[in-house]
C-alpha cells in the first residue's frame, strides 16, 4: 500500500484516535490535530504521528493551522484531510469569532480548513472525507440565511443542520474539483460509545451517559476502524466520491435538501462569505 500524508481532526480522543493507533503501524505519515495540547501529544506519542492544536471555536486557530499545515506540505501536498472534528453542544453561545458554536465547529471550520488547503490537497489529488452523521436526515433543514438558528433554535436542530452542511460540502467538492483529481466522501461513523453530546441539552446525551448506550451504540475502535477504511481506500474503487455513506455502506437514505443543487451552491457562498474568503475562491 502507497505511503500517504494523513491529517485527521478530531484525533485526541474517540474515533479519531481509534483511526490513529490503526494506522500506526502502516507507514504513513500521520498529522493529528486537537483542541487539547495534551490529549492530543499523547495519542501522538502513542502512535508516533506528529500532531498540531487548533480549537475550531476560534477561526484564528484554523487559519494558523492551515498555514503551518501548508508550510509543511507545500511541496509534496496532502493526500488524506479527514474532517473529523465536531460535536453538539449546550444552549446557543456564540464563538469568539460571533458564530452559533455547531455549525462553526462542525462546518465553518472544516470548511475553512480545506479551501485553505486546496492547494495542497489538488497537489496530490488527495480524498477528503466529512466525519457527517445520520442526524443530518433526521433533523437537518438549512436555511443559509439563518445557519445560527437565531429563528428557533434546539441542539438537535443545530447539530442536523451542520452535519447536513458537512453532506452538501461534500457535493460541492466533488461538483467543482473531481474532475481535476480531488475526490470527496461524508459518512455517517455509526452511533459510536464516547463522550459525545455529554455537555449538550440535547436528548441524545440520554443514550450516551446511561446504560442504552450499551445497546444502541458501537465501540470507538469499530468506528476508527470506519474512518480508517475510508482514510486507506481508493476513491472510485473503495468509495465513490461526492456520496454519502452510512458507515460503510452508500446510501440513498438522505435529507431531501442534499439533492438540492442550488442549495450547495447557496450554502458553499454564504460559508465563504463568513469565514472571509473570496465567493470565487
């Protein structure tokens, strides 16, 4: 198996960390980002990867992650930027950067992160793969006018709507760059056992702090191992780009709205617009 230069978010703890110690042993080059120094330096030290901080509630964090990211990798580009920060949250607080929490951690930021690294990521044609979640179909309904759900806000709304966002980011990639090499997946891990939604009010957090959570959920490593297969695949052999996966199966069981061309193409924009980049890129 060819060598590859791997960047996972998410990696200090659950499924990205599972995804680590995996692929510790397979000879490429793994980048480990985290919001803790410390969890994040340990699965490093424990995996042999090298490993970088950014809090993606600060789009500061972001954009100096990119700049080291791409001061590395200028050269030889990135082939594997695994998406795979996120998580729902508590009431609607607004980041430091004035965005409802969700959406930024889980869309705004991965988004940011990748169109800052398209150039590093087109230089080796490299896979993007969107850590999404089952939750974009059964509570996703995006309004691009109002991603902070300043309308009506509910944790569950929010965490729908942005993993919906990860979906239809996922089109957008594929629509624009496939054709000249990138390639783009979303994929929906399975209801893994981790501390997930622990801080949240949403009642998803029922199912992962008392005993349901050891019959409805899987364990880390089984869904590491989830990301992992997408992670070491073959677009167009192993997974098909710009599709949305449950767990390892292609589904067409999605929200409505990720059909919606004109949709991706409005939420693609009004991310742009917001995180301060150019509609044109």
């Amino acid at each position: 198996m060819a060598q590859k230069t791997i960047v996972i978010t998410g990696a200090s703890d659950g499924i990205g960390a599972a995804a680590a110690r995996q692929l510790a042993s397979s000879g490429h080059r793994l980048i480990l980002v985290g919001r803790s120094v410390e969890k994040t330096a340990a699965v490093a030290r424990e995996t042999g990867a090298e490993h970088l901080t950014a809090d993606f509630a600060r789009l500061d964090d972001v954009r100096e992650l990119a700049d080291q990211l791409a001061a590395r990798f200028g050269d030889d580009g990135i082939d594997v930027l695994a998406n795979n920060a996120g998580g729902i949250f508590g009431d609607r607080t607004p980041t430091v950067d004035g965005f409802e929490k969700t959406i930024q951690v889980n869309h705004l930021a991965p988004f940011l992160l990748t169109i800052l690294l398209l150039p590093q990521l087109r230089k080796a044609d490299a896979a993007v793969i969107n850590t999404s979640s089952v939750g974009h179909r059964i509570f996703g309904n995006i309004d691009v006018d109002d991603l902070d759900n300043r309308k009506k806000f509910s944790a569950n709304k929010a965490y729908g709507d942005a993993k919906l966002a990860n979906v239809l980011f996922t089109k957008s990639l594929h629509a624009k760059f496939h054709a000249d090499g990138l390639s783009a997946v979303a994929f929906h891990p399975g209801v893994v056992r981790t501390n997930f939604a622990a801080g949240s009010s949403s009642v998803m957090r029922l199912i992962y702090r008392t005993p349901l959570r050891h019959l409805l959920t899987i364990s880390t490593d089984k869904g590491g191992e989830t990301l992992r297969w997408f992670i070491e695949g073959t677009p167009g052999v192993t997974w098909e780009s710009g599709a949305y996966y449950d767990e390892r199966v292609l589904t067409m069981r999605v929200n409505p709205q990720v059909e919606d061309a004109a949709l991706a193409e409005a939420l693609w924009l009004k991310s742009a617009e917001l995180v301060g980049l150019s509609p044109g890129l």
